[in-house]
C-alpha cells in the first residue's frame, strides 16, 4: 500500500517536470515578404561601394597624417636599434649576454648624450648672446665694404636688416620671437624634449627584443623558404647597421675638420663645435646646411673675413664629402656604388622628406642584395 502511494507521487512529479520543461511553440511573427536581391551591377550600388571605399581610404589617409609624428619617431629608433646592433653583437661574441651588451651600448649612448649637453649647451647660450649683441656692429661694418655699401646705397638692404634687428632684439626679445611668443618656446622645448625621451626609451625596447621581432616576423614566412629568407633579413638587417656605423664615421671625420678649422680661426669653443658637427653629420641632407650656419654665425662674431672664411672653407669639404669621401666609404660597407647612393638619397628625400633620406641608402643597400641573391641567379637560369 505504501509503495503503491509512493509511486503514484513519483509518477505526478514526473509528470509535472515534464509539462514545465516542454516549450511553448512559439508563434512566428510576420515581418512582411522579403525584397529582390540587390543587383550588383546596378550603378547605385557600384557608386555606393566607390563612395564608401573612397570615405574609408580618407578616414585612414587623415588617421595617418595625424600620427605622422609617432610613426617618424617609431622609425628613427627602429633604425638607430639596427645600427646599434652590430656593437651589441661585438659584445656578445666578447662573452656578455645580450642584456648586459645592450645596457652597456646604452650607457654609453647616455653618457654622450649628457656630454654633449655639458659641452654644448653652455657655449651656444654665450655665442648666442654675443652675436646678438655684436649684430648691430656686424652690419655697420658691412657698409665698409665698396660693393655692399653701393647695393644699400640703391636698395637699402643694410639699412633694412638693421631695422628688422633693432625691432625684434628690443627688450631681448630675439628668441622669444623667433619661436612665436613665450608659450611657443615652451612648447618647442617640451616638444623637443619629449621627442628625446621617446626615441631614446624606443630604441632601447627595439634594442632589446630585435631578435625576438625578427624571429616573430620569420614566423610568417613558409616553412620551406624560412631559412633563406632569415638568412637575407638578418643581412638586410647587418647592412643597415654598417651604413649607421658609415655615417658616424662619416660625421666624425667631419667634427674632426671643424676642430682643426675653429683651433686655425681661433673660434672659441673649438670642442664644443666639433660635437655639434658630430650630431649635425647624422642628419642627410639638412646636416651639415645646419652645420654650416652655425659655424658661419660663430665665425662671424670674430669678425667678416673669418665668417666668410670659415663658410667656404666647410662648403669646399661638403663637396669633398659628397663626392669623394661619403661614395668611398658607402661602396666599401654596404657594397653601394657611389651614383646610386647619391641617386637613393635624392629620391628618398623627395618622397619621404628626412625619414625618407634617412633609409634611402640602407634600402637601397638591401634591394641590391635581393637582385643579387634571388632576382639575377633565376635570369641566368633562365
């Protein structure tokens, strides 16, 4: 009697769970007929697509030339880490590991930074002022000379300059308004400053994890043309560290010349304007057009003649450079002849402005080892 009670509840219960587990078929709603598909070669539709491609092609152009700045930093210090590279891997082959290799490239780099900061600094401040303060008698001697002084006779050009100086040194104002105003100079200031710190914090990030990186982009690579692919990135890769390794000699022969010209001229700071030269080197193109106007202005502060001499004595030694010294020492490390690393940096200048110099050799450096290694064995199999 007991177990045929119990059964009886079980049985209800399962029934119940049955009924509250079961759905409810739900009632289809009509949302209406469904439309012709759309025609794909109707003009609507193409001029659609076109309009829509064209939106997005501007929304990611304009995205690019806002962060134009970040990708030029992004690229200098990519570029810096691969041609510090080869000294980290001189340490390396010496016994250190890579992190103590990298450490000691970057204290390095450190302590040349705060040198010439110490170097730098304290006499372009006093020549600053110097020639700001001897402007004035500058001019006044250029009338001295015939030709000069018959041009500002007829077109007033002395006289010009001499009111332009007066009204923007009044109240020692000439840097102030050369940079717009005192937030201007702020803002270049910490503009300059913070561009500093993110290439130097950059660099050392690539620095550190450039194997890795190369070995991640590899990965992409099939596994079958892998190892020859490494073997020419990691060539691309030592070349353009022998191009960075190129320019510093390149600028330090450079400085060297400026300290023999302003110990010759008795330029004061002889030392801290070959440091300046050094860093002028680095930059293509612009580098020693920088270089040259400050070492003019400095030599002008001593008097005409030695600003005229020392402008043409640097300018006969850029040409030397250009033509002689810089095409010698590219086609010795980076197997570069002379015509295509004038050619390349041309170019990469008026495409890509300073970056575009920058990588103009090294790239060019790395095509020719591709048509070396892979475009010209398959034609002369052919």
């Amino acid at each position: 009697m007991i177990e045929a009670t119990v059964y009886t509840q079980y049985m209800a219960l399962s029934e119940r769970f049955k009924k509250s587990t079961v759905k409810k078929e739900e009632v289809p709603v009509d949302y209406g007929l469904p439309g012709d598909p759309i025609n794909h070669s109707h003009p609507f539709y193409f001029g659609f697509l076109a309009t829509a491609g064209g939106l997005l092609a501007l929304v990611v152009m304009r995205s690019l030339a806002a962060a134009s700045q970040t990708f030029v930093l992004i690229i200098i210090a990519l570029f810096l880490a691969m041609g510090l590279n080869p000294a980290v891997e001189a340490l390396r082959s010496r016994g250190l590991n890579r992190g103590k290799a990298v450490t000691t490239i970057f204290m390095l780099v450190i302590i040349f930074v705060g040198l010439f900061a110490w170097l730098v600094i304290p006499p372009v401040v006093t020549q600053g002022a110097e020639l700001i303060n001897r402007a004035p008698a500058l001019l006044n001697d250029l009338k001295h000379n015939s030709t000069i002084a018959s041009l500002n006779t007829h077109y007033g050009i002395v006289d010009t300059l001499q009111v332009k100086l007066r009204a923007i040194t009044k109240d020692g104002t000439l840097i102030v308004s050369a940079f717009g105003g005192v937030v201007g100079v702020g803002k270049t200031v910490l503009s300059g400053t913070f561009s500093s710190l993110t290439v130097l914090v950059l660099t050392l990030y690539f620095l550190i994890s450039l194997p890795t990186m190369t070995e991640l982009g590899l990965r992409l690579v099939p596994a079958t043309r892998r190892d020859r692919v490494s073997r020419l990135a990691y060539a691309i890769i030592a070349r353009i560290g022998a191009f960075v390794g190129s320019q510093i000699t390149i600028s330090f022969l450079a400085s060297i010349f400026v300290l023999i010209l302003g110990s010759l001229l008795g330029l004061p700071s002889p030392i801290a304007l070959a440091m300046i030269i050094l860093v002028c080197g680095l930059i293509p193109l612009i580098g020693h057009f920088i270089g040259c106007s400050i070492v003019t202005i400095i030599a002008l502060t001593q008097s005409i003649p030695t600003g005229l001499i020392a402008f043409l004595a640097y300018v006969l030694y850029v040409q030397i450079e250009n033509y002689v010294i810089t095409p010698k020492i590219m086609k010795k490390s980076l197997s570069v002849p002379g015509a295509v690393t004038i050619i390349a940096a041309l170019l990469g200048s008026s495409l890509l402005g300073l970056v575009g110099a920058l990588l103009a050799v090294p790239l060019a450096a790395a095509v020719i080892l591709i048509l070396e290694e892979v475009v010209f064995p398959r034609s002369d199999a052919t």
